[in-house]
C-alpha cells in the first residue's frame, strides 16, 4: 500500500508562484510515472503534468512555460513548482503515482487558490 501526502497548497494572488510537493511512504515500489492532476469547481479531472520514469514531462497547453513537474532523485517525491499563477489556476489539486499506467496511487488533494 503506498501513500500519498501533498502539501504546499494555498492562498496566492495573480502573478504569484507556489510549490507544490508529494511524498510516497509505505510500500515503496518504483513508479512508471508520477504526476498533477487538479479539479475546479463545475471542471473535469484535468491532467496537469506528469513525469515518467526516464524523466520525460509532459505539461498541459493551459500551464505550459509557466508550471514544472519535477521528481528527487529517489523517484518517492514529485514536485510542481508553479509560476505566474491565474484565477483559472484555481482548483484542488492532486499528485498521483502509478506502478503501470492503469494502477495508480492517489493523494487526497491540497486546495490551490489564486485571487486578483
């Protein structure tokens, strides 16, 4: 059983930046691929980013240039480091971490706020 804990969440205003951060603990296995998803009020699950193991990213057109998935080196933590920051930016946001595509671990979410 892995477990997921996400912190870094919070209240910014339009322009500002924030740092998302998750950790893996329990059952530690090596992940295919770690990543953000978020969900705003009304939205769909929205992908984010995400980062397989050989270290390639893939970002969303709506964060592309402005937000960054990253990993430590032992592959147990993802990171989303998150610049100029929009309202539209705003949503729960999720890091999740699969062992093979289709099983996949879930964090429970840190709220991400983005005011004018």
């Amino acid at each position: 059983q892995v477990q997921l804990v996400e912190s870094g969440g919070g209240l910014v205003q339009a322009g500002g930046s924030l740092r998302l951060s998750c950790a893996a603990s329990g059952k530690i296995v090596t992940f295919v691929s770690m990543g953000w998803y978020r969900r705003a009020p009304g939205n769909q699950h929205e992908m984010v980013a995400r980062i397989a193991s050989g270290g390639n990213t893939v970002h969303s057109d709506s964060v592309k240039g402005r937000f960054t998935v990253s990993t430590d080196k032992a592959r147990k933590t993802v990171y989303l480091q998150m610049n100029d920051l929009r309202p539209e930016d705003t949503a729960v946001y999720y890091c999740s971490a699969c062992v093979v595509p289709d099983l996949c671990s879930w964090g429970q979410g840190t709220q991400v706020t983005v005011s004018t």
